[in-house]
C-alpha cells in the first residue's frame, strides 16, 4: 500500500511531472548512448580553456564551503556590467533564481501571467508555490506583448514572466517593446525578464541596464555562450530592494565554489564568448540553409538554436521520433505555435553534418 503522507495541500494537488525529460532519460530508456545530444540548448563549443584551467585549480580547495556572498564574482560581474553589488543576486542556474522570485513576491492562489508554451520550468515554480497561471497565446512565433499587458490587469498579476530572447520560439523584442510593455504592467506587478539568450541576442533587443524601476528583475546564465550549464550558475540583475528580498530566501550556499570559480574567469574571457557566438551565428545561418534544401520552413532565431518548422504537430512529433530512434536529440515544443517544430541546438560543424545526413535520412522514409 501507498503510505499516507502528511503532505502540503499545495503539494497534495500537484501532478507528477518535471518540466522537461533530459537527455540521459532517454539513454536509459534505450539502452544506448545518444549519438547527437543537441536538443537541451547546451554549447556544445565547451567552456572557456582560462574557466576550465581556473576551475581545475580550484578542485583542491572542495573541502571548505563556498562563498555565501560569491563576493568575487558578484564583484566581477558588477564590473562587467556597470552595476552596484546590491543589485545582483546569483543563483543556481535562472532555474533556482526563478524559483527564489515566485517563492518571494506570489502568495498562493496569486494570478502570474507568462505565455502559453514559454519556458515550462517557470511554471513548475508557479504551480508547486500555490500561485495560479494565466497564459497568453503566442501570435506571429512571439509572446504577444499586448495580451501580457491586458491579462495582467484583467488578472491583478502579481508577475509577467517573459523570456526575450524567447524559449523555445527564438524570436525576440525590441528593448524599446519591452520597457513599453513594463510601462503598461499595473503598478504592484513585476516584470521578470528572463535574458538566458542574451549573449546571442542583437543589442537592439537588450533595454539598458538601468534599474531605477524596482517592478523589473532580470535574470542571465553562464549555461548558454559560457558552457556551464553543468555547473549550475546563473544571477540576476534588479533594483537593490529586490535583491535584498531575494536574499531573505536564497540558498546561502546554493552556488559551488568550483562554479563560482569559473564564471568569473569565462566572464573575463570575451575573446572566447565571442568566438561562441560566432560559431553559432554560423550555424543558424547553415541551419536556415538546411531547412530550405528540404523543403522545411524555419522560425527565425536569436538564440543557439533554431526551431525546423514541420507544418504539423503530427509530422513534427513523427520527424522527432524519427531521429531518437536514429539516437538524435532534439526537442519539440509542446504548446501551439512551437508544437509544429522541431528545435535543434546549434551544434559543431561535424555535428550539424551528422544531423544533417539524420535528418535527411528521417525525412526520406515519410510519406510525401
């Protein structure tokens, strides 16, 4: 029999799901490894040679605990950006950042407003904190800043989730929509403006970083152009009263010594961001190529990846089959418009030929 637990009401109601099946998931399912694993929006370019030799060095010092304040790398980052420490919170990822703001600033039952198929583990933290989701459909492949705006008031949100560059569409705002849109929040809601693709984004999309207004938070990683996202690290960027509430909640130890290590040497290597980037602007670019050889449409990206456009939920969801028995990985997004699509990380030169011949080889047993 199944032991009755004294469970949370909050947690008593919850379905039993996880935002996303990783990658290792579907190894074990096989009972093969993945021959492609270009589906979980890594960088497959790895971390900056300075990040891993400063990482390396530090595993010897794993028997004291980290720094609960990651003082030189918040100072390193306040550098970088031209902000003061107070205005930076750091985390275990956006992830844990995300689930820190919706902990701090929604009560249960509060109405948060995101869009319907954005990036799900944000709405892990809504449901499993008791608040309740309003989600506003998609138009044209982007979060439709308008619909935001009217169901923040029709709702009294208490947040707006938006995710600029867009996971999983890839699509993006200009910075000057998006101070429009926080303009047009109600006065007690918060803009959570999650930057995760910021490094790949044009600077047209990024708004200044000028935090006077304390309705606006946003959040980046090192998980994208810097390759940790094994390591777990990401921060927020937000006016210095939201950081000093964030902290009555955060993990005090929540970032690794070794994580902290290494993004403050990636963060000093700009050569070798840049040179990610480059390499995946590329790969978008021979991406694009691809999908137009085969016939396919493609959603026009800022990100490390594209989303291959199938015409049909169906087609998509038999092409994504199609490669994991081929041991590709790849993702499709599981709400309308992206359910169409399937969404391929930018991989490596040889990577993107393997998939290519994968793909190919998917498409050519379909019917017509």
């Amino acid at each position: 029999m199944t032991p009755r637990l004294p469970l949370s009401d909050i947690v008593r109601d919850l379905p039993p799901s996880v935002p996303f099946i990783g990658p290792e998931t579907l190894e074990r399912g096989s009972g093969r490894p993945l021959q492609l694993r270009i589906g979980a929006n890594e960088s497959v370019f790895g971390v900056s040679p300075v990040a891993a030799a400063a990482m390396r060095a530090a595993v010897g010092d794993l028997w004291m605990y980290c720094d609960s304040e990651a003082h030189e790398l918040m100072t390193a980052l306040s550098t970088h950006h031209g902000v003061s420490v107070r205005q930076l919170h750091v985390g275990a990822g956006i992830d844990e950042i995300l689930g820190d703001l919706v902990r701090t600033f929604a009560n249960p039952r509060d109405r948060i407003v995101t869009s319907l198929g954005s990036y799900p583990t944000f709405n892990y933290h809504v449901t499993g904190y008791g608040a309740t989701l309003v989600q506003v459909p998609y138009v044209d492949d982007r979060a439709h800043l308008a619909g935001l705006i009217r169901a923040a008031h029709d709702a009294g949100a208490r947040l707006v989730y938006l995710a600029n560059p867009d996971n999983p569409m890839g699509t993006w705002h200009g910075a000057a929509d998006v101070l429009g849109l926080l303009a047009e929040l109600p006065a007690d809601c918060m803009l959570i403006l999650d930057e995760a693709y910021a490094d790949f984004a044009p600077s047209a999309a990024i708004p200044p970083l000028d935090h006077a207004d304390h309705r606006l938070i946003r959040t980046r990683t090192f998980s994208k152009a810097h390759g940790m996202a094994g390591a777990r690290i990401g921060y927020a960027i937000g006016h210095d009263c939201v950081v000093a509430a964030l902290n009555k909640v955060r993990n005090q130890f929540g970032v690794n010594r070794i994580a902290q290590v290494g993004a403050r040497a990636s963060l000093g290597d700009a050569a070798f961001i840049e040179q990610v980037v480059r390499q995946v602007e590329e790969g978008r670019r021979e991406y694009a190529r691809l999908a137009t050889e085969l016939g396919l449409g493609y959603v026009d990206s800022a990100t490390n990846f594209l989303n291959f456009d199938l015409g049909s939920g169906d087609r998509a969801r038999t092409v994504l089959a199609g490669l994991l028995e081929r041991d590709v990985f790849v993702r499709m997004p599981g709400k309308p418009p992206g359910d169409r699509c399937i969404r391929v990380t930018v991989g490596t030169p040889p990577q993107r030929a393997a998939f290519s011949a994968s793909l190919r080889d998917t498409l050519g047993v379909l019917p017509a």
